[in-house]
C-alpha cells in the first residue's frame, strides 16, 4: 500500500471515530503567517459548551504573541452560576497548565466531567496534539488542574455537586492515568454547574516539596491533603483558615507560604507552617473591585494581582518575614488594562526579560505586559482573538474563555 493511500485512510478513520461534526482543527494564523524566532506559545481555553477548543498563539523572541491555531479537547465547557454575562465561567485559576519538562498542556472540560492532555511538538510550540483520550475528572465541573515538577502527576479540582480532588499519572503515550485512593471529597454543598463565585474551590497547587496537596476554597479556608509516597492522599484534609474569598494560589520562593489574591480584601498571605487557627492574613488594595488571579516574576521579585472588575494589575513585594508591602511605581501603583477585564495570566522568561501573558476576557483578547524590574511594568501588547476567530467560525465568548498558561522551549 502506498504511504498516500494509507494516510488518506487513517484520515478517513479518525474523522468517522469523531463524536462530533466540530473541526479538530481552526488555523487561527494570518494567511501566509510565519513569526521569526518562535520561542515558546501561549494557551487559554474557549471553554464553550458546544465544544471546548485550546487556543494557541506563538511568542516571539521579542515576547509577542501571534495566534496560532485552535485544537478541539474533544469535551465541551460550562458556565457556573448564575449565567453568563459575568466573566470568569470556571471562578477558577488553573484551568490550563503545562509541563515544561514532560511537554505537554492538560486542561480541564467543566461541561463534560473530564481532563484532556496535549503534547506540545518541540519544533513548532503552538501545534498540540492529544494524547490519549480525554479521562474522567472523578467527580463534577472540574475547574482547576496542578502538574508535579517532574510531569509525572496531574491533580484536579472539581466544584460542582460530586466536589473534591482526583489525581493521575502522566504517560507520554497513554495520557492520564487515574492513581488509587486519589479521589477525596471537599464536602461542599454544591451543584453542578457550580454556583459562586463564593462557597467554589478556586485553584489546586502542590506544595513546593511535592508533599502536600492544596486547594483555596472561597469561604475562608484552603483544604491541604497530605500525599503519600505511592501519590495516594490522605482520607482527610486538614483546613488552613484566613482570608475571605481565597482565590489563585501563589508559591513564596524560598519560604512555606503563599500569595493568593482574594476579591473579598485584596490579598492574602498563608503561611503554611502556621499552627494558628487563622494561617491566612489579609491586605486590602485600594479600590479593589475583584481581585482573583496573581503571578510572580523572578524578574522584579514581585507578584501582580489582577483584578478583572477594575481592569488593574497590583504589584507587591513580599519581605522575608511574609510582611508585604503594594509597589510604589510612580505615578501609579497599579497597572491600568481597561476595558481588558483580564483573568488567568501566566510569566515567561525569555532571555532576561519576563513578560506577563494575560487572558484579556472582558476584550476577548490577549495582553502582554512587560515586566522590566520592580515596579516598571507596561503594557507591551493587545491581541484580538473575537475578530480571528469569528473568520474561522470558531464558537467563542468573553464570559467563558478561561485558562492561561505559557511554554518556551528554546
Ligand atoms: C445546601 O444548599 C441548599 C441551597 O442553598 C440548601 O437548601 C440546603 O439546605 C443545603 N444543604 C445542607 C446540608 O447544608
Ligand atoms: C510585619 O510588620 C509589622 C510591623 O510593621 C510587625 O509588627 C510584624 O511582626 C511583622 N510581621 C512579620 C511576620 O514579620
Ligand atoms: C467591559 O468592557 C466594556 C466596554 O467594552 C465596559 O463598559 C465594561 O465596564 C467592561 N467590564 C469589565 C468587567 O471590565
Ligand atoms: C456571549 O454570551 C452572552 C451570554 O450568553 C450572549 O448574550 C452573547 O450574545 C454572546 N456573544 C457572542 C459573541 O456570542
């Protein structure tokens, strides 16, 4: 058989294996497109509950985005409640993630109950290709994900009425495989879709020494499980009070503590060696509307926290001692995005610089910021995703785009 024919036939099979008529595939790139010097990609999710697609845009090595194309998850999305119009459908940061080490992308349908994988092709970041199949959350609305360092584990929040946490191994050929005595309930009355943003779980994250297992919940508390050598969790979490509405989960370098935005103060700050009954201590920012995502760069030593309501990114700079203080940047503090309505944002480095990559939801678009040093940042770049993606018929909304999440691979 000639290698055409059998290309032509393996086409023809995957396309009858398709449950849906939805392309796998929209190229999303200007006619004739080619970006010198691709370094890395950004993702975010479309989140749609006809069909959740992965959007891809390349980065440069000057650190701007270029869209590159959408890839289907082959799950569907969900908008908590109440309905849309409000931004944010999954009231989650995480939703997207990837493995600088193992290569590859997971995202989470809250419309199907499931976690898609995707490998990322070395040579040309903004192609992903899935891997395996999609596999069951282990409960209902999954809206955030961790990966492990290594790449070797995936762990997942869901939020609706079967709520709780589920973890897999990853395998490079077989995607996510469920791990035993994972599946651990938060035992919050919810439903599905999840109703919030308060009373949900916000993000999940490892520890920095890959032992405990820890989620925000929006009613004060983050839940910690403890994990085993064999990736099992412990029956039961343990609760971690402070804060009000504990949003993104943020890793203090070099200290057992966090940053996590919280739209009901501003920040908060945890320490998780704290015995105290309240490990959570809350610092308002000024004119805070909805404080729910934050990022850290190395490059200033600051994190930024983003608020969707105000259009603003804060920064703060944590001391030692876990005392903070918002960054004065002459003439301004914050950095103004309006209309942009940003969530899910991510930090890439690139050479020396950092640049903050940001899901722009209220634009339907994308913001780049570059970071410069402590208390310098500026906006680098705007990118329109509605136009671009209505050329291609990609079925896409501000109020359920969710995910950011960045690659760079030379
Ligand atoms: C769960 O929430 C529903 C709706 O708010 C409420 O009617 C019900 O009493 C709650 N159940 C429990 C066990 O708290
Ligand atoms: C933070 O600073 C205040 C005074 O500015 C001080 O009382 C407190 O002990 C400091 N907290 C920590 C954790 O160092
Ligand atoms: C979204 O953008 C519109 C203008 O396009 C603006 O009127 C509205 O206040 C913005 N909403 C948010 C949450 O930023
Ligand atoms: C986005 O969703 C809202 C709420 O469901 C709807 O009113 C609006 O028409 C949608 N916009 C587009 C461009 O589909």
């Amino acid at each position: 058989m000639q290698s055409s024919t059998l290309l032509v036939l393996l086409s023809a099979m995957s396309s009858t294996v398709m449950s849906s008529s939805l392309p796998t595939r929209m190229s999303m790139a200007p006619a004739g497109f080619h970006q010198a010097n691709t370094v890395g990609a950004a993702y975010f999710m479309t989140n749609e509950p006809t069909g959740n697609y992965l959007v891809s845009s390349t980065i440069g090595s000057d650190g701007k985005l270029a869209l590159y194309e959408a890839v289907h998850t082959e799950g569907v999305g969900a908008h908590g409640l109440p309905a849309p119009p409000g931004l944010d459908p999954l009231f989650s940061q995480g939703s997207v993630g990837v493995s600088p080490s193992k290569r590859f992308v997971a995202n989470v349908n809250a419309g199907s109950n499931t976690v898609s994988v995707f490998s990322i092709d070395l040579l040309n970041p903004g192609r992903l290709s899935m891997i395996g199949k999609p596999v069951s959350s282990g409960g209902e609305f999954p809206t955030s994900l961790a990966i492990n360092k290594a790449g070797t584990r995936v762990c997942v929040v869901n939020a609706g009425k079967v709520n709780g946490v589920s973890c897999y191994k990853f395998d490079l050929w077989e995607g996510l495989i469920p791990l035993k005595n994972t599946i651990r309930s938060l035992g919050l009355n919810q439903t599905t879709p999840a109703t919030g943003p308060p009373s949900t779980p916000s993000q999940i994250i490892f520890s920095q020494d890959e032992k405990q297992l820890i989620v925000s919940v929006k009613a004060g508390f983050l839940a910690v499980w403890d994990i085993n050598a064999d990736g099992s969790l412990s029956t039961n979490f343990r609760t971690m009070g402070g804060g009000v509405l504990p949003f993104s989960l943020n890793h203090i370098p070099g200290k057992n503590a966090l940053v996590v935005a919280d739209p009901g103060v501003g920040y908060d700050i945890f320490n998780l060696d704290s015995n105290a009954r309240t490990a959570g201590v809350s610092v308002p920012i000024p004119n805070q509307r909805a404080n729910c995502w934050s990022v850290y760069s190395k490059q200033s030593g600051n994190f930024y926290i983003i608020d969707v309501g105000a259009s603003t990114f804060t920064e703060v700079h944590v001391t030692s001692s876990l005392n903070s203080t918002i960054v004065k940047a002459s003439p301004h503090y914050q950095y103004n995005v309006a209309p942009a309505g940003p969530i899910d944002s991510d930090v890439a480095t690139i050479g020396k610089n950092d640049f903050i990559y940001s899901l722009a939801a209220n634009a339907t678009g994308l913001a780049v910021l570059t970071v410069n040093g402590p208390g310098k940042a500026e906006i680098y770049q705007r990118l329109d995703v509605a136009g671009p993606a209505a050329a291609v018929k990609l079925p896409i909304n501000r109020t359920n785009i969710q995910g950011m999440a960045t690659f760079i691979g030379f």
